[in-house]
C-alpha cells in the first residue's frame, strides 16, 4: 500500500528573472513528505530551500520570482492552481510557516494575543473575543503564561517571540508545518528547548514537517527523512539512517567533514573548497564538480539523475561517479 501523502512536489523549477541575470534557484526538484512524518531539507545558504517553501505556499514573490513548471500537491491538492480564496483559506490552515527571524515575523504593534487570534478568527469564524481566548490556550501551550497575551513583541526575549511564532504557526492545527531556520536567531541552550517544544507539539498535534536548515545537528534530532540540496537541486535523499550512516554524495560528505569531532579533538576540520556557485551561471553538468574532490570529465557531460542506492526504496543520490561500480567515498571506505 503506497504511503499516503501530506505533500508532494514534483519537477518544480523556480527562476528570479531580473534585468541583470536569470536566477535559477530551484531546479527540477521531487520531494514528498508522509504523514507524522518530518523531513530535513539541508543544505548551504543559496541553496533554493527558503524559494522551496515559499513556492509550497506559493508566495514566491512576483516579480521577479516566476514558478515555471511543476506541481505542488498538498493533500492531494494542486497548490499551483488554487484561486486567491482558496490559498487564503489554505495559508495558516492545512499549512503553516514558521519563519527565520521571530524578531521580523512579529507586528510591533499588535499584542500577541491580537497576532495569535488573527489567525484562528479568520479560519475557524470564531469571534474577536473568542479567537483571544483561544490564543491564550496555544500561549500556555507553548509555556508562556496566558496573562502576556497583552503584552507587545518588545516585551518578549528571543526565544520567547520564537515561542510566540510556533503558537501562530499551530493556531489552526495545520497537517503540514514548515519552519525554516526555526533557531538560527537563538542561543544554543533556547535552541534545545524551541527543539524540544517543537517535537513534543507536532507528537501531539499528529502533523507533519518541512524543517529546512542548515545544521545537521538540528536534523539529527528532529527528522526522520532528510533531503541535501544543492545549487537547487536534491543531490541525496532518505531517511535519517541512510543519508547519516551510509552518505552516498561527495557534497553530503562534504557536509559532515566540516563538522566537529568531539571524539577526535585533534583532527582539523575539513571545509569544502570555494563557494557554492552563481545560481544566474550554473557550470554544464553536476553544479557540485567544480569542488568535488573525486570529478573526473564526466561529471560536467550531463546533469546526473537521482537514482536508487544499491536497489533500496528510500535512499537516492544524484552522481555520475557511480556510473563507475569501484567508485565509493573515502569516508564509506574508510568505514566512518
């Protein structure tokens, strides 16, 4: 029986059409998502991971973003066609964003109590008052008491605005919630309890999740698929074993060399060589040869396809050197 699905994108591609240059940030890219299931979306900044989730939303700005192929189905639902009424019914409702900067995604000027009951008026046609009351019980449910409800975003620490954040993102009880960069503007002791906050609510509310970021730390802990992007494309996916214990893409290697070693202190860190390359000037080929340590020739012949590791039903990477059956990565090699 096939997995039923939250969300399903399929050959999406998406430009920035500009003057100067066309910006291809997303670049053909499948990516789907089971229920109570949390996927990982990793990767280096400019990636095409933020222009992803936008276009799940299809709030890809226009101009100068132009989605120009593809389907986005959200339970069954093609968001690509939907009409301006019924995006807003979706948006908040059946999916909901969490955004990079809580210090940003806040209105100065309303109470978070007004923020929060926002949302559930519009969607579950409840009155002002009772969408505030409402919104004191998702506050409390984020562990802030329901008494700060009349207080403004200033009023708030960071982690505490992040709370306040996740409790608008979860008003409505979406099936799908994206967080994109959900800690990276916290301190590494809120980070674990925005974490923690975070797993123990989607456990509860029985959704599932787009986290994108990029710290596999954040990965390791909260998903159970993970997908590695690259100059807008998916060069590795599947679950959190496959793409942690058995990587198959130099650039996903790439990723965990330039990591700490709490066990080996003394080995130097291993950053990948240059920088990821012009989205508007692509190199011919797999973008990631030009600082690939095992390119050869045949990686800038074609654009490599993802194709299935060693027959399995969850774990795919997108490389020409396995056209070459002696081919492995050191660390593999090395049994690491």
């Amino acid at each position: 029986m096939a997995e039923e699905l939250v969300l399903d994108i399929k050959n999406l591609v998406v430009h920035y059409e500009t003057e100067d240059a066309d910006v291809h940030a997303v670049n053909g890219i499948d990516i789907a998502i089971g229920k109570k299931r949390t996927l990982g979306l990793v990767g280096e900044t400019g990636a095409g991971k933020t222009t992803t989730a936008l276009s799940i939303l299809n709030l890809v700005p226009n101009p100068p973003g132009v989605i120009k192929s593809g389907e986005i189905y959200l339970e069954g639902k093609d968001v690509l066609k939907m009409s301006p009424a019924d995006l807003e019914k979706m948006r908040g409702n059946d999916v909901a964003m969490i955004f990079q900067d809580p210090m940003t995604a806040l209105n100065p000027v309303m109470t978070v109590g007004d923020q929060i009951g926002e949302s559930i008026a519009i969607h579950q046609n409840l009155s002002k008052k009772d969408a505030f009351e409402k919104a004191k019980e998702m506050l409390k449910m984020v562990g802030i008491a329901e008494s700060r409800a009349y207080d403004y975003p200033h009023q708030f620490s960071g982690g505490m605005k992040q709370r306040v954040v996740i409790a608008i993102a979860l008003a409505c009880s979406p099936q799908l919630l994206i967080a994109d960069e959900p800690t990276t503007a916290l301190d590494v002791t809120i980070q674990a309890q925005v974490l923690e906050l975070m797993k123990q609510l989607i456990r509860e509310k029985e959704m599932s999740m787009l986290l994108i970021t990029h710290d596999l730390g954040v990965v390791a802990e909260v998903c159970e698929d993970v997908a590695v992007m690259y100059a807008g494309r998916i060069v590795e996916k599947g679950t959190a074993d496959d793409v942690f214990n058995h990587m198959r893409h130099p650039y996903t290697e790439g990723l965990f060399d330039s990591l700490p070693n709490l066990k080996e202190r003394g080995e130097e860190l291993v950053p990948i060589k240059g920088l990821m390359p012009d989205p508007s000037d692509l190199p011919p080929g797999c973008a990631f040869a030009p600082r690939c340590p095992y390119a050869t020739d045949a990686c800038s012949q074609g654009v490599p396809a993802l194709t299935a590791v060693d027959g399995s039903s969850t774990h795919f990477v997108a490389c020409s050197a396995y056209n070459n059956p002696e081919f492995g990565l050191r660390g593999n090699k090395d049994g690491r």
